[in-house]
C-alpha cells in the first residue's frame, strides 16, 4: 500500500467545478463521480511514467502521445492508470485530438478498475486553459478562505472583549469551524465548551491528557468516525481542543487564533490556589491574623520556615575539611564572600517549587520559603537550607529566627541542610527570672548576644563563628571579649559556658 502523498499546501478547488465550467466543455466519462474529489493543481505530462513527476492531488492532463500502437490489449492501459494513482494523481484528463480521436476504451476501463476519475478535453480546449481555469479557482477558494480566516479572526477578538470572553470565545470558534470547541483547566477538568458535535468516547479528553503528559504545545488525531481532533497547549496547564467533521485549510489558522486569545485570557485568571494565596495577603494587610487566614491556603495548620543561600563553589562536601579557606583564616586573613552570586527571582522561585511551595521571599543572599509540616524538605544540590521546628501560623516569626540560625549553622559546618533541634525543657534546669537576670548586661547589644549564641554552638571555633556571621574571626574575638567584660566571668571556664548557654536557651523559647 504506498504512502498518503503530502498535498501542497494550497486551497484545493472540487473536480465538479471545473468541470461546471461551460467554456472548457469537459466532461468526466470514467471513474467515480464523487463530489469530495479535489485537485491541488494542474499538470501536463506525455511521460509512459508519470509517476515521478507527480506531487499528489493534481489533474493529469495528457494527449496520448507516449501510448504505443500496440497497446489495444489494455495492460499498458491499466499499468499507466496504477501508477497514477500510486502518484496520487486525483483525475486524468485526457485530450481528443490530434493524436487520438477518441479516449480509448481501454482507458476508460482501467480508470474505472482503479478509481481514478478520467475527463474528456474536447480538441476546442487547450491544456493551457484547463490549467489557467484550475489556478483561477485556487486562486477564488484562496481568497474565499482568507476573507473566512480574516472574518473569523474579527469575530473571535470581538468575542475576547465581552464580558465572559472565554465562553464567547469558545462559542465563536465552533461556529467558525462547524465543530466543538473545549477547554480544559490545569487539574485536565472541562471548564468551558461550545459546538453541537459531541464527544461520547472521551476523545478530547484523552487528546488534552495526552499534550500535557508530553508536554508539547500541539497534538492531533483522527476518530474512527473520520472526525479530526486538535490540542493546543495554552500555558498556565490550560488545553484547547477543537473537533471538526472535515478539515479545512483555515481551521488550523482560526483555532491558533482562538488559542492565543485564550492564552492571553486564562493567564489573568488565577488557580485556586493562587487566589486563596492572594486573599490570605489582602486579609493579613486589612488586619487578619495569621491563624485566621492559614485555612485559605489548605496547606494544614502547621508549617515549616526554610532559609536557604547558594552554595559556595569553595565550599568543602565534608564538615571540618581543611582547604584555602580554612588556612586563610588561621593566618588572620580577611574571609572572601561566603555567596558572590546572591539568587534572582528566577532561581529562588525554581527552588520554592522543587520544596513544594510557592510562597517564597527573596531577601538578599537568602530565600525563605514556608513551607507545609507534611513536606520536610530534603537537601537540595546547590543550596546551602536552614530548616526550622514545626509550627503553628501565629509562631512563623519564632520559626523564622530558628531557620536563619540552622542556616548559620549550615553555612558554618558547611553542611546541606541543617534543621532546628526542637527546644528541651531547659526552663526545669535553668529559670527563666535567673536566665534574663544573668544576660540582662547583653540586653541592649544584640550583636554580641547572637555572636555569643553562635560561638557557643560551635563550641567556641573562631573561624566557624566568624564564617556563620560572616565576619571576620578578629571581630569575633572582639565581641567575646567585650560579652566577657560585660557578664564579668571567665568564658574560658566550660562551667560558665554551660551556664551561658542554658541561659540563652532558655529566653529564646
């Protein structure tokens, strides 16, 4: 069985009216008079073998000059008209005169075994005006479709302007292209649909799931009832998908039509999840609590703060790993900067959508995200995380400091990710009142408070401490100083560091 040809990309123009024609006198004498029969061009040829020559839809048109003398019998005939066919030629016409003066009827039998339709040219009609009336009427149905692609291009942006532009939309392109227009949102459920032509077996449906699983921006299929299926990606998850009985050339131009209109539609129309996040930010600024707008976002009731920054590319895989760095810092050199290349919004979005989330806050070096109790994060390459206890929305601001010291932390030991170790009831060991009391000479310096938290974690390391702070480790030994002069204690003396820390401990909780 040889291949469909590939017609040209031209209007085609029916059999019936060229043969309609009065001044051509044509008249079909084989073959099948079938009204869908189109030409997609003209050509003349004297060849024994056509079919080389042949693109696919055309109308032969041939005198008879190759037929030998001798081919009364009718198996030249018939091999002839099977290579037309092969070629896809639509109709042979054949010219009476001067060389034949009649069409054999060999030919006409071979046209009729084959299926190809065979017209008479009289000998008053020259191939040139056969072939000038076949460019005449491409040229009409050419215009007639543009008149129709320009039309309908008009009706769809005037049904873009009214005030339910997508149902209008979709209700303009079915009439347009006498079928059935559907849309399909980003969870694949049918949001709007026009046209008369039903779709019972689920087609469109399954064409739209099929583009998104690909991820192309068009697919298309055809029915066993012969009806032609088209998808059209719209982005934001939307799907168009049109079906039409026929295929017209202008309904391909008039559906993309339809799905740029659609396109510039749906991207101003929120998701649901997207609106409940934008009332959750109004009902914050008129005054709302944060419990009271955390069910909008039906993400839970208990959340987990992320606080996370590029990865250097000095920065070593291993905890305590010794390198350039680490030897500059022991001769007292000036550190370099932790993240010479602080995020954009492109790549701080992109790491909120791998941890699941997309409410995110780009703040300098570092990206903090919220993210849902039910979906801990994991350690993500090329991101240094700070990860904090669960919490309920009135403590985010709490979850909030835990975050940036676990990420200190991280960044000290460099370290993937390091998350909040949930608080132990120091308040037993250590009273609150003698906590407050014995860091009360800290209160008013914060600086040296969080630089004496951070030096205790790390066990007293001056390089570390200087890396979480991103200061330099003489500013360190400053600050400690100036925290042992203002408590009036030993900070050498590992008593006193438990005392210290247990007292910070305790007042962050």
């Amino acid at each position: 069985m040889p291949e469909k040809p590939a017609f040209p990309l031209t209007p085609p123009v029916p059999l019936a009216a060229l043969l309609a024609r009065e001044d051509l006198a044509l008249r079909q004498i084989a073959g099948p008079a079938d009204p869908g029969t189109v030409l997609h061009g003209a050509h003349t040829s004297e060849m024994a073998d056509p079919y080389p020559y042949l693109l696919g839809g055309e109308l032969l048109l041939t005198a008879g000059v190759h037929i030998p003398e001798a081919a009364g019998s009718g198996a030249y005939f018939d091999d002839y008209v099977a290579r037309i066919v092969a070629g896809g030629g639509a109709a042979l016409g054949f010219g009476v005169a001067p060389v034949h003066h009649t069409v054999p009827p060999a030919l006409i039998a071979a046209c009729d075994t084959h299926g190809l339709p065979l017209v008479e040219v009289p000998p008053r009609t020259t191939f040139a005006a056969v072939a000038r009336a076949v460019w005449q009427l491409m040229e009409r149905a050419r215009t007639a479709e543009l008149r129709r692609v320009t039309e309908a291009q008009q009706s769809l942006a005037a049904a873009a302007a009214r005030p339910d532009p997508v149902p209008s939309v979709l209700r303009r392109l079915a009439a347009r292209i006498r079928g059935r227009a559907v849309l399909y949102g980003p969870e694949g459920t049918e949001i709007a649909t026009a046209g008369t032509a039903a779709d019972p077996d689920g087609s469109l449906s399954a064409l739209a799931h099929q583009l998104t699983a690909r991820g192309s921006t068009t697919a298309s299929a055809t029915t066993p009832t012969g009806a032609h299926l088209t998808a059209y990606a719209l982005g934001n998850d939307f799907v168009l998908t049109v079906a039409t009985p026929t295929r017209e050339p202008g309904d391909h131009t008039i559906a993309s039509v339809a799905a740029v209109l659609l396109t510039l539609l749906t991207s101003t129309q929120e998701t649901g999840s997207a609106t409940a996040r934008t009332s959750a930010l109004v009902r914050l600024l008129l005054g709302s609590t944060p419990e009271e707008v955390t069910p909008l976002l039906d993400t839970g009731d208990r959340w987990l703060v992320v606080h996370a920054s590029p990865s250097s590319q000095g920065e070593h895989p291993n905890p305590g790993a010794r390198g350039p760095v680490d030897m500059r810092l022991r001769r007292g050199a000036r550190q370099a900067p932790t993240h010479p290349h602080p995020p954009d919004q492109l790549s701080a979005t992109t790491l909120g959508a791998s941890l699941g989330s997309p409410l995110v806050d780009l703040r300098s070096d570092v990206v903090r995200i919220l993210v849902p109790a039910d979906h801990p994060p994991e350690p993500h390459p090329d991101w240094t995380l700070g990860v904090s206890d669960e919490v309920p929305a009135q403590h985010l601001a709490t979850a909030d400091a835990q975050a940036a010291r676990a990420l200190a932390r991280a960044r000290a030991t460099r370290t993937p990710l390091v998350r909040h170790t949930p608080h132990r009831p120091f308040a037993s060991l250590f009273p609150p009142e003698d906590a407050r009391t014995l860091l009360a000479p800290l209160t008013g310096t914060p600086a040296l408070k969080e630089t004496l938290r951070t030096w205790l974690s790390l066990h007293g390391s001056w390089d570390r401490t200087a890396v979480a702070l991103s200061v330099h480790r003489n500013t360190v030994r400053q600050r400690i100083a100036r925290c042992a002069t203002l408590l009036g204690t030993d900070l050498d003396d590992p008593d006193v560091r438990a005392e210290l820390w247990f007292a910070l401990r305790v007042i962050d909780q």
